[in-house]
C-alpha cells in the first residue's frame, strides 16, 4: 500500500497558497484493508474513506469508463492493479493531475507543475470531454488564479458545447458552480470563460445576452466591483440589466437560493429609483422604502444599495449612491408612532401612518 497526496491540496502547495482541505490516493490496497486499519467508508459510488483521527478523505485508486450522458454517466472501476498514473490520467486538469510522495517527491506526468508557472488551464486527456461539469470548473479555477485557458482545451470545451454534452448539465450543478465562480477574486472571469467556448448561451442564455459588445465590458465591471460583497450581491451584479421577469426566469431553471433570487429580482425593478433617490421627494423616496420592504427588512435596503455602488462605479459615474437621503428618509419615517396613530384613527391606519410618515420625511429633508 502507498499512500500519496493529490490534487488541490499539492496545487495549492506550488502556488504557494493556504491548504484547507487535503485529498489523498491509496495505491495497492483493498476496501477490506482500509477498514481494518480503522478507515470509516463513504460515498456509493466508488470507494472513499476518512481517516480514522484526521477525517480527511483517502480514495482508492481508480479509472473510470463513460457509460452514458452527462456528468452521472460513468462506471469507476478501483483495485490494487490500478496504478497512481492511471488515476491521476482520469482528472479533469493538468493541474489538479500532480501527487506528491511521503518524501516530498512529486510525481507529474502531465507538466502540471509547468503549468502551474506558465498559469495555464490545460486538460490531462480527451476523457475530459466526458463530463461536462468541467467546463464550469475551468471557468471557475480561471476566475479563482487568473490562469488562460490553453487553446487546445478551448477548442475541446466548444466540441462539447456542439455536441450537446453540455446540454446534460442539471440546474443545480449549474447554480454550484457558477456561484463558486462568482465568490472568487476574478468572478468576470468566470462568465467569460463560458461564453468564450459557448456554454454561457446553454447554461445561462439569459446572461450570455448581456455579455457581449458594450454591455459585456460593463458586465464584466459590475462583477469586479462587487468582490468585496456577498454572494447575493455579486448574483445580482450578474443579473443586473435583465428584465425582471427574465430574472425571475434565470432564478427558476437553475433554483436559486431564495436570498439571491430576491435581491436580482429587487434590483432589477428598484435600480433606478435608488440611483436616483438624490432628486426624489417625500412621497416617491417613502414608495421605494415600501416596495423594498425596508422598515422591516433593512439589510435588503443595505445590499441593494451596495449593487447600485458596484452599478455605479461600473458606468465611471462618479455620482455616489445618496444613501444619506436614503437613510434619513427610513430613520424619519420610523420615527412616527405608528401605535399611537392605529389608536387614534381605527378604520383608516394604513393610509394615516404612510400619510405621518410623508409628513417627517418632508421635515427632515428640508431640515425641519
């Protein structure tokens, strides 16, 4: 039995970067010998364990054979006979393609470590083009190193598209792996990469319509803007200039978190109305506090304003977002003693309270 870290944890190693999750390979053993060392089995379909006091993950060495469509349609096949070359000959990147022996020793033979200095995303063989998952993943290591994608990869990844195998991507796989995409430092690199080899128009055809021309360079600004915040806000950026029933669409087929689905679909209605709040009156400023449900909710209001900043700071508009006149505007309106109105006039409180608050809301921009 020889035991071999690999892939992530020896990449992120080169590079240079923390290790927060290491994987191991087990050459030569049986699934009988993990166990009577103590290793706890997991996964169904091929054989996985966890280390009896580090919990981290030891896979058998194993090959895989494509059986049918999509990123599902695979056979794996693990034994003693199995060499550590032939497991590493299944993984998607050259990069992702390097272990490392007790001694320090890396084996690499794929070039992965070259790679790794030429920053380059290079597949490790034509199986690449089996499971179409990998697609996403090069758009989402692209985002997270910078790394060009090699054009020979390029080119296998647009076969894939026309073949129809990334037509097999299920929704929440989809949603998985563009979300991690977007949380890492490049996340405009994500979408590019996609639409460079065609996925984006199957995966997102909502997106891919904004992602050319003029309105791509702005795309792509937003979603460098927007890397200081939340998931949700970097989605919105994502979605921002669709229509918000295209949204509504984009965050049904691929089942969006709620959180991320009513930010976009807030953004896409209120954008305008809150970039523009600076020259908006008592009673419109009230409107938008209403539809954006910000007495109750306040940290929507928060990260709908933060969306308009990476919007913003996107178009080179050196106007910032009035979130002053937006505030003041809440902090007035809750000033009003909604009880007390509700006692003092029964049959109409709705329209009183929203009437009181109009009220203060005037006071308080004018300096009353």
């Amino acid at each position: 039995m020889k035991i071999y870290a690999v892939g992530g944890s020896v990449r992120d190693e080169l590079l240079g970067r923390p290790v927060v999750d290491r994987d191991w390979v087990v050459v030569g053993a049986t699934p009988a010998e993990m166990l009577a060392r103590g290793f706890r089995p997991v996964g169904s379909d091929f054989p996985v364990f966890l280390h009896p006091e580090t919990h981290e993950e030891y896979a058998l060495a194993r090959t895989e054979r494509k059986t049918g469509p999509g990123y599902k349609g695979f056979a794996f096949h693990a034994s003693p006979e199995v060499t550590l070359e032939e497991d590493l000959r299944r993984r998607d990147l050259t990069i992702n393609a390097i272990a490392r022996e007790a001694d320090g020793t890396l084996v690499d033979p794929h070039g992965g470590a070259e790679d790794l200095r030429l920053g380059i995303l290079r597949h490790v063989s034509e199986s690449f083009a089996e499971d179409p998952v990998r697609i996403l993943r090069v758009a989402r290591f692209a985002a997270r190193f910078g790394f060009a994608v090699a054009p020979e990869t390029q080119a296998l990844m647009r076969r894939m598209v026309e073949s129809g195998e990334a037509d097999h991507l299920v929704p929440e796989r989809v949603w998985q792996e563009v979300a991690r995409g977007l949380q890492e430092p490049r996340p405009a690199r994500t979408i590019a990469v996609l639409r460079d080899c065609g996925a984006l128009a199957r995966v997102l055809p909502e997106v891919d319509a904004l992602a050319g021309g003029d309105a791509g360079a702005l795309l792509a600004a937003r979603l460098e803007a927007s890397t200081d915040y939340a998931l949700p806000v970097r989605f919105a950026c994502l979605t921002l200039g669709l229509a918000p029933e295209a949204v509504a669409s984009l965050c049904e087929r691929i089942n969006a978190p709620g959180e991320c689905r009513e930010l976009a679909g807030l953004a896409a209605r209120e954008r305008a109305a809150v970039e523009g709040a600076g020259a908006l009156g008592a009673e419109p400023l009230l409107a938008l506090l209403e539809r954006t449900d910000a007495f109750r909710r306040p940290e929507r209001l928060e990260r709908l304003m933060e969306i308009c900043e990476c919007d913003l700071r996107a178009r080179g508009l050196a106007r910032p977002v009035p979130r002053a006149r937006i505030l003041a505007a809440r902090t007035a309106a809750l000033a009003v003693d909604a009880a007390a109105i509700a006692r003092a006039a029964p049959q109409s409180v709705p329209a009183a309270i929203h009437a009181a608050r109009a009220e203060r809301i005037a006071e308080a921009l004018s300096g009353g």
